[in-house]
C-alpha cells in the first residue's frame, strides 16, 4: 500500500500538470476555431451589408421607373378616354344623329 501511495504522490503532480497542459491546448484550438468563425460571421455580415444597401438602392430606382408608368398610364387612360367620345360620336353620325344628339351623347363642345 505504502507503494501505491508513493507512485501516486509521486505521480499526481505530472498527471495534473498534464491534464492542464490539454486543457490548455484544447482551449487555444477553441480559441482559434473561434476566431475563425468571428472572422467567418464579420465578412459575411459585411457582405448582407453591401448587398442590402444594393438592393436598397435598386428598389429606389424601382419605384421611380413605376411611378413614372403610373403617371403614363393615367394620361393614357385620359387619352383613351377622350377617343371614346370621338368614337361614340363617329358611330352616331353613321346613324344620322344631329349635332345636339352628338353633344349630348358624348360631352363634346360645339
């Protein structure tokens, strides 16, 4: 028993000594690991960055360019409008309606 005792005091230090030397590498691996992914997630993040400002930018450009169909289309609308009159007025006088009918009917001036 007395050798038992002896190895282990005799032994217990290095075994300790050793355990902390490993933990003490596997928390620089960790560490470095870690740093990497910090790296990893910094660059990434830029990236989202840029690329959400890009997009940013391109839906400004988006809603000018529909903005400005918007206001062609109601000119448009207005502009076909008007030819309907001119249409209907057309089609009426095909079928002989006088002037006051055509004025009437279709809200032109004289």
């Amino acid at each position: 028993m007395t050798e038992w005792l002896t190895a282990v005091t005799t032994f217990a230090p290095w075994g300790l000594a050793l355990a902390g030397a490993g933990l003490a590498l596997w928390a620089l691996a960790r560490t470095r690991v870690q740093d990497e992914m910090l790296r990893t997630l910094t660059r990434q993040n830029a990236e989202l960055r840029e690329n959400e400002q890009a997009m940013g930018r391109r839906l400004l450009l988006l809603e000018k360019r529909f903005n400005a169909l918007q206001r062609k289309h109601r000119e448009l609308e207005a502009e076909d409008a008007q030819r309907v009159s001119y249409n209907e007025a057309v089609r009426l006088l095909q079928m002989g309606a006088s002037l006051d009918e055509l004025v009437d009917a279709c809200g032109l001036s004289r």
